[in-house]
C-alpha cells in the first residue's frame, strides 16, 4: 500500500507549517502577548477561521514544532525491537531523533532560548509532555514485565522525558556544547 500522502494532506501540513513558523517568528519578534492569532494569520495568508481549523490557539501554534518532534520520538521508539531493554530503546531513539531534527538546527535552539519561561508556553508545554507521557508509558508498559508494570513505566517515561527537557534546556543555556553530546550526556547520568 502507497503511504505517500496525497496532495490534499502534504496542503494541510504546508499549512500548519506556515502558521507555526509565523506565530513563532512573530513570538520572537513581539513577545508572545504582543502575538495575536489575527497576526499569525495574517502572516501566513489564511484566514483566522483557517488558523482555528489548525490550532486552538497561539501557544498551540507556537508549540507545533516540539509537539511534531515528541511524536517523532514516538514513533523512532515503536520502531525499535520489543525484546530489548527499554532504558536501550529510549537512548536510541533519543539520538536518532537528535541527528535527525537538532543538529545543524541552531535556529531551532535560538528561539528555543528566546522563548524559555513564557508562562503561558510553560503551560501548554507540560499539558503536551503529559499527552506524550501518558502514550509513552503505555509503549513502554508493553516491553516490561514482573510486578508493577504499568506505575515503573510511567516513572521510566517521566523520567526519559524529563532528561531530555533538562538536555534541550543545557543546550539552550550553553550553546557551546553540542546537543548530541548534551543528551547523551543526560541519557547517561539518568
């Protein structure tokens, strides 16, 4: 079966793209209350009843960007072997997910810092980590066994996204140290 998205689906996900990349450029430029969704719409050329079709507001849109990146993470994490140790399985995917999206992306890390500690980002970016929790522990629930199963992975998800929130933010912070190393640094410390 062809699993090349058509050209309605590669459209929409054009458009995300640009609303995501207008309310962040626009975040960055004005701060994120001096941002509206009128302006972010505005920005990307659709209309607000577009903008409402895509996101359920500005954090959402500004926030797109690392929620595409969890459920990347997601999906590098079911790709890997079910019979392998789960802390093993979480690394890997970790630098994979690192090489893929991080790296030679300092653009990224720059507004990354720029935008750290906004209380409404702050927020809406534990409401996501929690989403992405929550399938991350029942992933991993089905690579344990013995007693406990499902509260030691719940603590392995928090746990794993916790150290890689701790590494972007070192990275944010020190941006003479490469993120590859930053995260590896923190798989292996955890």
């Amino acid at each position: 079966m062809d699993e090349t998205p058509g050209l309605r689906e590669r459209k929409k996900a054009a458009t995300r793209l640009a609303l995501h990349e207008a309310a962040l450029r626009l975040a960055i430029e004005r701060g994120v209350d001096g941002v509206t969704v009128e302006a972010i719409a505005d920005t990307a050329n659709v209309s607000r009843r577009t903008f409402s079709n895509y996101f359920s507001g500005k954090e959402e849109a500004i926030f797109h960007g690392d929620t595409m990146r969890l459920r990347r993470m997601l999906e590098l994490i079911r790709e890997q072997p079910t019979d392998e140790q789960p802390w093993t399985v979480l690394t890997r995917a970790a630098l994979r997910l690192t090489e893929e999206t991080y790296l030679g992306n300092v653009e990224w890390l720059i507004r990354r810092g720029q935008l750290r500690g906004h209380p409404s980002l702050a927020s809406h970016q534990v409401a996501a980590y929690t989403v992405v929790e929550r399938e991350l522990a029942a992933e991993l629930a089905g690579r344990l066994n013995g007693d406990d199963v499902e509260l030691r992975a719940r603590v392995l998800a928090a746990v794993f996204l916790t150290t890689m929130r701790v590494a972007v933010q070192e990275s944010t912070e020190h941006p003479d140290r490469p993120l590859l190393d930053l995260v590896s640094a923190a798989l292996a410390a955890a």
